[in-house]
C-alpha cells in the first residue's frame, strides 16, 4: 500500500430497494411485507465508483441532490456497507456526516461533549484537557448546560464541529454541516479546516455551495445519477458542473 493513501474507494456500488406501493401505516407495511405482498424496484445510488485520496488531499464532492454524494461519504466512514466494491480509510478518521449524530438531544451541551469524545474513541481525561478549547470555539458557553434539544441547527452545528476537530484527525469528512448557522462561524471553521490541512490532515467535503468547495478544496469529483462523470483540479470540476448543470 503507498503509504500517502488515506482512502480507496474501489467500484463501489450501492443498490437500495425502493417500496413502489404507497402504504399508510407501518402495521399495513409490516403486514404486507410478512406476506409477500410488498413489491420493490431497484435503485443504484451509485454505480461502480472508484477514488483514491492521499495524504493532505481536500477533496470536494459535487452534484445535483441525490446524485448519491451523501450515500457515498456514509460508505467511506463505515456507515454503510456497498453493495458492491470496497472502501478502506488508512488513519483516524473523524466525520461529521448528520447534524447531531452521536448527540443525544435530551443531555446538555457539556454533556455531549464527553458523549461524543467517547465515540471517537478519547478518554476523559483527553476530554478535560481539550474541554474549554471546545467550548470556546463553538461559542457556546452561555448555553452549555442547556440540553441540546433546545440548541438552533447553528448552536448544533458549532458544538459538533469544535468537537470534532479539537482532535486534529488523520482524515476530516464533512456533510453539508457548514450548511447551517451564521457566516462569522463558517469563515472560522473554514480556517480552522485550513490549519488542518497546513498539518496534513486529508478532507472529503460535500457542500451545496459551490463557492466554498472552491475555497477549502483543491481537487474534486462530480457525481451524477451515481456515475463518477468527472475527478480533477477544483476549479475545473466546478465549472463545468456548474455548465453542464444548468
């Protein structure tokens, strides 16, 4: 194995069956299914894809909704098996793929902290020592100890990312996170990823906005129907997705 490769995504495939029946409840659905009355068709969200991403790489990934961008990161950090091919990650990876995955909306901010410091595998007494890093980052202190339940999509957002990349990961992937909250926090996480990436951590970054892959990445691909159409430097993927798109 090249010792620089922190990804290889080899033809991957992922086949979803979808209902082609409406069903109005889940005790119609469960029955139905029981006794084979269900019927599904087919769906490809992606189609035999193959990518390799090497150390300190930042890579965008761009397309049209359900071009099968999402389905393919989820592939990457392990969530999803493919249906066909493989993926491997070769160092620590850290992914902010959902907005609030590994929180728990009833606990406090302080609280999800630990919670999710212990999904990425860190102890607490890591936890303690990089805590108020965390919490000064995401600006969030006046509202710490509030449950998360009543934190803004931004207030989840800013708690998600400060703790996700406090531990300056081999390998950073991000979901459309960046999305939400005010333009003040994504120019700070946008330097913040820029630090990572002057340390040699690999990015895989998937936003709606065309604009900000091209600032933080410097290679992408275009995913289309689950078809790798394109893989080259940012800005002529962008711009000819952009063409070809419109």
């Amino acid at each position: 194995m090249d010792k620089d490769l922190m990804v290889s995504v080899k033809n991957v495939s992922m086949e979803f069956n979808m209902s082609t029946e409406k069903v109005d409840s889940l005790k119609e659905y469960t029955m139905r299914l029981l006794k084979g009355q269900l019927f599904f068709e087919s769906f490809w969200a992606l189609k035999d894809i193959s990518v390799d991403v090497y150390r300190g790489e930042t890579l965008g990934i761009v397309g049209n909704n359900g071009s099968g961008k999402s389905t393919l990161l989820k592939i990457i950090a392990g969530v999803m098996k493919p249906t066909k091919g493989s993926s491997e990650i070769y160092g620590s990876l850290s992914p902010m793929i959902e907005l609030g995955a590994g929180f728990d909306p009833d606990l406090t901010g302080r609280e999800n902290i630990f919670l999710n410091g212990a999904i990425l595998g860190h102890s607490k007494a890591f936890m303690d020592s990089v805590y108020d890093e965390i919490v000064d980052f995401s600006e969030l202190g006046p509202f710490i100890d509030t449950p998360l339940k009543n934190y803004s999509s931004g207030m989840q957002a800013r708690l998600a990312f400060a703790t996700s990349t406090v531990v300056k990961p081999e390998i950073l992937i991000v979901d459309e996170v960046l999305g939400v909250g005010d333009f003040h926090f994504q120019e700070k996480c946008e330097r913040r990823i820029h630090e990572l990436m002057d340390n040699n951590t690999t990015v895989i970054f998937v936003s709606h906005s065309i604009e900000q892959v091209q600032r933080i990445c410097r290679r992408a691909i275009w995913i289309n129907k689950g078809v790798l159409m394109m893989d080259g430097p940012v800005n002529e993927v962008c711009e000819t997705y952009l063409r070809e798109s419109s």
